[in-house]
C-alpha cells in the first residue's frame, strides 16, 4: 500500500511538472517507506531531498536525539554520496499560523491582550541550530509571524560562514523591514509558498492583525531586493500541489481559488514572472544544494525540465499546461500519453 501510494504520488507531481521534492517533515515511518519503494522499484523517479523533523522538547536529550538521527542516517544519505535521494538538514517549527492565532508576532492579535511565544526558547533554538550545522546539515525553521523570523534570524545569525549553510526560514509570511534586509545580508534563504497570500483566503487577517500589519505581508519582493535568495516551493500537502497557481499568486497577488475575485494583497510586493519561474527552479535548486547538477538549463547539468503551453505574461497562468516533464533525460510525463 505504501509502494502504491508513492508510486501514486509521483505520478501526480510529474503530471505537475516536478523534476524532484523537497520534504519538511521527514520522519521514521516516511523514510522506511521511501526506502522500501527504492528496494523494489529502485532508484526514485525524481530528485527526493528531506529535512528530517525536530520537534522542541524541554528535554535537551529529545531534541539531541533527533538531530544526531538525522546525522547518523545523512553519512549514508547526503548530498555528496547520495545526491538524488538524501537527508539535507532538519526542521525546525518554531510558530504556528496567523489564522490560527499561533504565529509570533511583535503585538497582540486584535482582541488578545496577551502576547504569542514563539514554540523554541531563544537559547533551545541556537543550540539545535549550533549543533546541526556543526554536523553539516542544513536547518529550516518555520517562521511565520514577525516576532518568530526576528528570533529565527538572531539564531542564524551566530553561525560562522552562515551563506555557505544555506540556512534557510520557512514561509516568512509577516516581517518587519529591517528583517527582510537581515535575510540577504546573513545569506540566509528566504523559502515561501505563494499560494498562502491567496485573497480568498486573507479575509481575517485585517481583524487579527489590523491594517498596518497586514502591509507587511508577504514581502516577496522586498525579500529580493535586499539580496536574498528566493525559493518558491507549495507546501503540500497542507496545500495543493500544482506549482504555476503558486506562480500566478506571486505575480498577480489576486486569487486562484476565486480567480473571479478583484481584490489583490500587497501589490508592490509582487514579483515579475521571470523571477517568479526563477524561485521555483534556481532558487529551489540553491535551496536544497542541488544547483550544481539541476534547476537550470546549462550544459554539464542533468536535463531535468518542463514543456509548458503558455503565454509569458502572469495572467496566462491559470491557463497554462504542463504538456510534458523530463527527468534526466528521459521523459517521465506527455500529455498526449499519459503517465509514461
């Protein structure tokens, strides 16, 4: 069942136009079973890199043991030895979500007196930080309100040599100016989902955090100004899959659950579309360690790439189609074939 599911899986992300994943909660149980399909499948069909997960614990050794799993399993499994199929650093979730209320922010929601920690102690977070580098992985901590990417940052800011980790700061959905700058002067990857800055569902965000917060969201184009490295990913499965909505949103700021919608978030933050196609693949490649060998069209690079039928502008996103998906050279998806 598990082998079904992968298999299932993959499918879906090739007919999308995925060339490889990254997974931000890697565990036991997904690992054996990522493992059982490579013993009787083989190799996977696409570049697979995981963050093993590393939940907070007021036990010192938890949070060690994690964090050591993670370092015992990447000797076998690194991006070295084992670039397509490997364990490149750990996650750390350090908030919850705006909608949820759970998100660190600077102020109180409206209606709240008290204000949100962040999940990690300041000093808990720094030593998991200190010690997986130290070992070579890469972190990626979930940050989503502003008081939690200001604590991430100080955190990754303590490391020596902090560009060539490629540390890098989930979601970043509210952050004060002086942070975004922060991201690029560190070296520090700024990881986002467009599709979280959907209008349709932005609809509480002013009564939660008032309208001045709210013009702080989802900075995508401050972040590439101050010099950081964006990387575009989906956030499935808490999201769907598909990745040219996720453009769409990014260069449009309006909606594609109700494309009909007329309302738009922080148009200034919007990216061109170029920089948008660059997230997703460059800078999802920088991301995950992997740009030496994939993300963009050069030669000595693997051919891993997307056939689209679109118009280049943002607006033809909605329309556009994956018509056919190449991996290593091989093509693994034709629409006019079906799953290959």
């Amino acid at each position: 069942m598990k082998v079904a599911a992968i298999d299932a899986a993959i499918r879906a992300h090739q007919r999308a136009g995925y060339t490889g994943l990254v997974d931000m909660a890697m565990g036991e149980s997904e690992w054996a079973a990522l493992n059982i399909y490579r013993s009787q499948r083989g190799k996977l069909p696409m570049h697979v890199a995981a963050h093993w997960l590393v939940p907070y614990s007021k036990c010192d050794a938890d949070i060690c043991g994690h964090i050591d799993r993670a370092i015992e399993i990447q000797q076998t499994f690194n991006r070295n030895t084992s670039p397509e199929f490997c364990i490149n650093g750990i996650k750390l979730l350090c908030d919850g979500t705006v909608d949820g209320c759970t998100a660190g922010l600077h102020q109180p929601y409206g209606g709240l007196s008290n204000l949100v920690d962040p999940i990690w102690p300041a000093d808990a977070l720094a030593a998991a930080i200190r010690r997986a580098t130290d070992a070579g992985l890469q972190c990626a901590v979930h940050a989503i309100g502003d008081r939690t990417v200001q604590q991430a940052i100080d955190c990754l800011s303590q490391i020596q040599d902090l560009p060539s980790c490629r540390h890098r700061i989930e979601h970043l959905e509210i952050t004060t100016p002086e942070d975004t700058r922060r991201l690029g002067q560190l070296g520090i990857v700024a990881s986002v989902q467009p599709v979280h800055l959907d209008p349709a569902t932005f609809g509480a965000w002013p009564e939660m955090l008032g309208i001045q917060r709210c013009k702080r969201a989802f900075a995508y184009q401050e972040f590439v100004d101050g010099g950081a490295h964006l990387a575009f990913g989906t956030d499935a499965p808490t999201a769907k899959h598909q990745a040219l909505p996720n453009l769409y949103v990014a260069t449009t700021r309006r909606s594609v659950i109700h494309p009909s919608l007329q309302d738009t978030i922080n148009p200034e933050f919007a990216v061109s579309l170029a920089t948008a196609v660059s997230a997703a693949t460059v800078g999802a490649a920088y991301a995950s360690f992997s740009d030496s060998w994939t993300g963009s069209l050069r030669p000595g690079l693997s051919a891993n790439f997307v056939v689209l039928d679109m118009i280049w502008v943002p607006e033809s996103l909605l329309e556009a189609r994956v018509c056919q998906t190449w991996y290593k050279g091989k093509k693994v998806f034709d629409e006019e074939d079906g799953d290959l």
